[in-house]
C-alpha cells in the first residue's frame, strides 16, 4: 500500500505560505532570488508590519539606568539586525586578506553608501552568490573591537547583532 505525503507545511503553525520553486537548495538564492525574496518580503509585510503597528507591551523587564555605570553607555542603541536604509561609514582601509572574497566585498563599501547600496553593488560587481555573506560582513565590520566601519541609523551608531538567519553555514568551535 502505498504511502500519502503529507504536505512540506502540514507541521507548520499558522501563518504560513508556500511557494515552490524549481531548482535545488541554492537556486532561491541566486536564479530565483527575485521570485524566493519578493515572497519572503510579502510575507513579512503582511504578518511581521501588521503586528508592529499594534501597541503591544514588551516581554523585556524594565531596566533600572541607576544599575549600569555611566562609563559604560556607548552611546550605541541596543544590538540590531541592519535595516535597508542605515548608513555604511568606512573608518578603516581594507583590512582583509587581498585575493580573499572578503578583501573584494569590503572594497564594494563607499562611505555614506546604504546598506541596501551595498547588497546592490556586491551583486552587480562580485555577483549575486556573494550576497549571501553581506549581513555578516556588516555584523563582523562593523564590532566596535574591530572599527572597520560604522552602522548609523539616523546619524546615530547602531550595534549589529546576529540574527538566527545570519548564521548558516557557520559553525562554532
């Protein structure tokens, strides 16, 4: 007796959405990029932008500003996944490896270009499977540690973090 499949989604909560491609894994990531992104960014403003314009009260306990020294306030607003529209400041000359992928996606980095200039120009100047690294170069540039660049939002420096997005691939030692 043959077997029913049930469908990819089935074990999914709501809300949920499927879009099928053609291609293998990575194929949504370079020829399909159009088609995986435009649903992915769909969705999220359907689901994600309706629920932030509700007033909903934060599940972080209050902070008491008496606890943290003043020497301590960097000024830096609370770690953050980079926005489209925050503001790229070079504050280093290349620091990488010349010959290396990251050599050649941080010399795509103009001072005051947008982060969302920077993923256009890495795939028009390397290519699009490049694009992938992009959020994480910005994480690992922009670690105050570091000082390669500078993330602003609003002419203040934002604090990158590293989503759970962010880290395929990678593993920890």
């Amino acid at each position: 007796m043959p077997t029913r499949r049930s469908p990819p989604t089935s074990g999914a909560r709501q809300p949920k959405r499927l879009v099928m491609l053609k291609g293998g894994h990575f194929d949504a990531y370079v020829a399909d990029f159009d088609a995986a992104s435009g649903a992915a960014r769909d969705w999220f403003r359907e689901h994600l932008l309706s629920a932030a314009k509700l007033s909903v009260p934060s599940r972080r306990p209050a902070v008491d500003s008496s606890v943290v020294p003043e020497d301590q306030d960097s000024g830096m607003e609370e770690p953050t996944v980079p926005l489209s529209s925050d503001v790229i400041r070079v504050l280093k000359k290349n620091p990488k490896r010349p010959g290396s992928m990251s050599y050649k996606r941080f010399s795509v980095y103009v001072d005051g270009m947008t982060v969302a200039q920077y993923f256009d120009a890495v795939r028009a100047q390397i290519g699009a499977s490049e694009v992938r690294n992009c959020t994480l170069d910005l994480q690992f540039d922009s670690d105050p540690e570091r000082g390669y660049i500078r993330i602003e939002r609003d002419g203040r420096p934002v604090s990158v973090r590293r989503s759970p997005a962010m880290s395929y691939g990678r593993r920890r030692a």
